[in-house]
C-alpha cells in the first residue's frame, strides 16, 4: 500500500512550499506519494483537502503585484511567489498524487491540487495526479517550469 501524507482541514488542509523553500517527494510507479484528505475512506470527497502551493521566484505577469518582486497567492492568505530567478529551483515532485484537494480558503479564493506560482526551471514536476478535485486540478500563475505527465 502506498504512504500517504494526511492533510487536516483545520488548519486549510494545505501544504505550501513558500519561496526560497524546496520539496524533495520522490515517489515510484509503484509506490506514489500521495497527499489526501484525512476524512475516513469512503467518506473523503472533493474539496475536503486543499492540495499542493509552490510558490518560487520565477518572473510573472499578472495584476496582483505586491511588493514590488511577488504577486499574492490566493488573496495572500496561502503567501507570496514571483521574482526574477526564471531558474529557481522549488525541488522535485516526482510521482505523486493529490486527493479530494479544492477546498476553499475564503470566499472567491479555493485551492486547487496543485498550484504553481513562478515556478522556474530548476523545479522538477512529472508524473504528478489530480484525484477528484473540485477546483482546478493543476494551474500555473507565472513562472517557466516544464512539467511532464500530468493526469
């Protein structure tokens, strides 16, 4: 069976990759790594966990500028991205899969499964799966990453 990582509505059920910060999950074919809800099996249903932020420091062209260097996630209420690091590396999501992720953080603002916020190059994302998520599934504000095999 495969490990999962449980993620708790309480605190908006999200993980969140803040700039400057890496993610090194390597899963396998075999053996994913997957984020899901922490509600009982069968009871788990889309929008009961908030799924995936990376934010990096990657350029990004968008009418939400603070700062001056970064843009506001989500109204800021999940942090800050952008910059001018095209090459920045947020780490490497490899083989990984996010469950039931969608929930929503305030009014007009819902997490998605995996949301990229000026990812650069540096970053390695393949072989990644939305699992029945209410929003969107993966979506990409900024940056210049390549992802590959999104399911």
């Amino acid at each position: 069976m495969a490990p999962r990582f449980m993620v708790s509505r309480a605190e908006l059920g999200t993980m969140i990759i803040e700039r400057g910060g890496r993610i090194n999950a390597i899963g396998t074919p075999t053996d994913p790594i997957i984020i899901t809800s922490d509600q009982e099996p069968g009871q788990q249903a889309p929008g009961s966990t908030g799924g995936l932020f990376i934010h990096g420091r990657a350029r990004v062209n968008n009418s939400n500028s603070c700062a001056g260097d970064s843009s506001a996630s989500e109204g800021g209420l999940v942090g800050y991205y952008g910059g001018n690091d095209d090459a920045d590396d947020s780490g490497v999501l490899q083989y990984v899969r996010v469950e039931f992720g969608g929930n929503l953080i305030s009014e007009g603002n819902e997490a998605n499964s995996f949301t990229f916020n000026g990812v650069g190059t540096g970053t390695t994302i393949d072989h990644l799966q939305a699992h029945r998520g209410k929003d969107d599934l993966f979506e990409f504000f900024g940056g210049v990453a390549s992802p590959k095999y999104l399911v």
